[in-house]
C-alpha cells in the first residue's frame, strides 16, 4: 500500500474506494441499528455505557478524557442526529480531531490528534487522553488519515437497548 492510501483527499483511486466504502458501512450500521430510536432509554444505565465506551475520549458534564469534542451540547441534538454521529464518526469531523500517524526513525508508530505543534516538536494525543510528545528530529513521517480518530463500528459493541440508554443520558443534558 502506498502512503497516498493514508492521505485524505488524495485524490487517488484507493482513496475513492476507501471513501465510498465507509460511506456505505455508516448507512448499513445506522440502519441497523435504527430501532434503538423507538425504545425507551434510561439515563442511569446510559451513563454506563458512556463511563465504559465513550469516556475514553469524550467529557460530559464532569465524566471523561478531553481528547475528542466536549458533549455538553449535545443534548440540543435529536435523538436520530446523535446516533448518527456516533455510528459516522467522519461524516462531519472537526479537523482539529482528525487521526494522524506520526513514525518515529526507530519504527516507533503513534495514532492520534495532533494535540500540539512547533517548530522544535509534535505532540500526539491518543485514545485515552495520553499524550507522546516527539522532537521533529526524530519523525521520519508525520501524516494525517484522514479520519476521524473515533473510530466506526461501534454498533457492534452495543445492543439496540444500550444505545437507547446512551441516547437518553446525552440528551438529559448536564447540570
């Protein structure tokens, strides 16, 4: 595989299928998990899943790792608006969130944000708030992926009942 497959927006022919790819994996997933929307949540055991699947990278209220966008508007979104920004993480990422690859000249490989940068070093924050920083005169290549680090597939992680309590603890809102 080349390094332009890494490159968002390339323009290369495996960047398209990439692209048309995760487009058609994001409507099969929301579809999927479309009857979550007619069930009823609870907020307590939404909280649960956020604190064992969305903390690692979101706050909301006081629960979480700042690495992602903070969730504490969310609950002026719809239910459907919610659940398909979770099921499609990249189709409205902020660039400030998209994933990076930064190779170290030992082999050393870190995924992540681009947290912080200067001309002296590039600081990588990853899932779960770590942040590595790396003096540039050791990247060998810094590139971005294109994607949002959230990544997709967490329909396959949660019940339609689980997502219905995830619903309903997001848009309780906080105090």
């Amino acid at each position: 595989m080349n390094s332009d497959t890494y490159h968002h927006g390339s323009g290369t022919r495996v960047s398209e299928q990439l692209t048309r790819y995760f487009e058609r994996y994001a409507e099969d997933a929301i579809a999927k998990m479309k009857p979550a929307l007619s069930l009823s949540g609870t907020v307590e055991k939404g909280a649960l899943v956020f604190a064992n699947i969305c903390s690692n990278c979101h706050v909301y209220g006081k629960v979480g790792n700042a690495v992602g966008p903070t969730l504490t508007e969310i609950n002026r979104k719809s239910k459907e608006a919610i659940m398909h920004e979770i099921l499609d993480p990249n189709s409205a990422v902020d660039t400030k969130y998209i994933n990076h690859r930064l190779e170290t000249k030992s082999g050393t490989i870190h995924i992540g944000i681009v947290a912080a940068e200067n001309d002296k070093q590039v600081t990588i924050k990853k899932m779960g708030g770590a942040e590595i920083s790396v003096p540039r005169n050791e990247i060998k290549q810094l590139s971005s992926l294109g994607t949002s680090l959230m990544m997709e597939g967490l329909e396959g992680s949660l019940t339609h009942q689980q997502m219905a309590d995830l619903l309903a603890y997001l848009q309780k809102g906080v105090n």
